[in-house]
C-alpha cells in the first residue's frame, strides 16, 4: 500500500483524495515506464479503484481488464495482479 501511495503521490490519501490527480499521475508512469509489467499491472488496478471511487466503473474495468491482458510471464506477484484483475472484473459486472 504505501509503494502504491507514493507512486499516486498521495492522491488517494490526501484529504479530501482527489482519485482523478492520482489516475492522471499512475498513468503517466505507465507511458514512462512501459517495460515495467510489474508496475504497469499496479498501477492499472489502482486507477480502476481510484476510478470506482469516482463512479466510473466502465473505465474502472478498461483498467482491470488491461491489467489482467498485461500479464506475460505469470511470476507469483503476476499471478497475484491477475487475479485482483479477475475479481474486480468479475465483481463490477454483477
């Protein structure tokens, strides 16, 4: 959690969060950081929660969805990112 919150830059956490400045700041670390699967799988769950708490959940399941298709080799901490990918998926289409 907390690698997650300074990588928003404490969007997420400030009072009041602001959910919009911390998608804005972790996808731009995706586009800088694109070989980085590991923090790209992250980030994209961490914008669709960040989007969830703005009521967007179409684009809280693009990220998901992006998320659970990022997955190349599934090392455990992939395989963790996948499946919090699934669920969330799984969840918001009920």
């Amino acid at each position: 959690a907390y690698t997650m919150n300074t990588v928003s830059d404490w969007h997420l956490t400030h009072t009041p969060p602001d959910p919009q400045q911390a998608i804005d700041v972790m996808l731009g670390i995706i586009e800088r950081y694109p070989y980085f699967n590991y923090l790209r799988a992250a980030c994209l769950i961490k914008s669709g929660k960040a989007y969830e708490m703005l009521g967007m959940e179409t684009k809280a399941i693009e990220c998901y969805r992006a998320a659970h298709e990022s997955n190349g080799t599934l090392t455990n901490i992939m395989q963790l990112y996948y499946r919090m990918a699934e669920d969330r998926i799984s969840r918001l289409k009920r």
